[in-house]
C-alpha cells in the first residue's frame, strides 16, 4: 500500500499539467498539438463527407474551408447550403456549378472555384455585414418562403460536425 502511495505521489508531482484545450477539439475542428501548432482536420472531414453524399463538390472541400476562412463564415455553411439546395449538387442544372439554388438554380456559374468565392463573399457582404447574424436571419433572405431552410442548413452543419475522422471512404 505503501509503495502505491508513493507511486501515485511521485507520478502527480512529475507529470505535466494537461490542460482541457488539448483534450477537446474546439468547434472549428482544430486540434491543439502543442503550444505553438495546431492541426486541422476540417479538410479531411468535409472531403469524406462529401464523398459520402456523392458530392461533386468532393474535390473543392479545400476551397471550401479557404474561403470560409477568408470570409469569416462557417466552414459548414456552404456545404450544408449545397444539401438543401441540391442534394450537394446531385440536383443542379447541368453544367451550371450552382449546387446553392443561386437565383433560384436560373444562375450559371463558370466553375465550381467561382461559384465557392462569389456564394461565400456574398454571404459575408450582403448578408452577415448587414445584420443577418443568425441561420434564421440568413434563411429569410436566402430563401424567404421557407419556413424550414434554416432548421436544415443546421441540420446538415451539425451532421457534418459529427461526422467520423475514421470514416472508410
């Protein structure tokens, strides 16, 4: 019992403080490997998510979290946006690169790197800048008549925060 005692006081005293910041991923799903590195592992989440959804959209997920992060948005957001609007863009005009119902699908984008840009700009710009803080407040300009949009752009961001590392593509 002794020994046990002086084990246990020995191990305490040695090891180092863990701080609860290395334990849990914080919400933009970067993981602290140290004091001064971080690992991000939004990309692959989103790319096997994507795959997982049959997305054409798998290829951009880079592009994707790139522009949320230079727009200060959600990095689910568009994606999640892509499923209400088009099954992740399984339901599209052909060609058009507008997985978003952008002008309600009568919208051509050039490519799938322009339509990720201008959605994400224009979200910041003429919706976040001027007051729509909220998936509510985005919902009502975004797609007005729905009383559902918000409830499954969330829906679809919280899937994609609970989707698995490990998942076999």
């Amino acid at each position: 019992m002794k020994i046990l005692i002086v084990f246990l006081t020995l191990f305490f005293l040695l090891a180092e403080p863990v701080s609860a910041e290395y334990l849990v991923a914080e919400q933009s799903a970067q993981i602290k490997v140290n004091e001064n590195e971080t690992y991000d592992n939004r990309n692959t989440i989103l790319k096997k998510y994507l795959i997982s959804k049959n997305s054409p959209l798998a290829d951009y997920s880079e592009q994707i979290i790139y522009s949320s992060d230079k727009y200060e948005l959600d990095w689910r957001l568009i994606p999640a946006i892509t499923g209400v609007e088009s099954g992740f863009g399984n339901h599209m005009p052909k060609d058009s690169y507008n997985a978003y119902g952008w002008a309600n699908g009568a919208y051509s984008f050039n490519s799938w790197n322009e339509s990720i840009e201008i959605v994400t700009k224009t979200l910041r710009e003429k919706y976040k800048d001027k007051g729509a803080q909220s998936l509510s407040q985005i919902g009502r300009i975004y797609a007005p008549p729905s009383s559902t949009w918000s409830y499954k752009v969330k829906s679809f961001m919280d899937d994609i925060s609970q989707f698995p590392l490990d998942y076999t593509i």
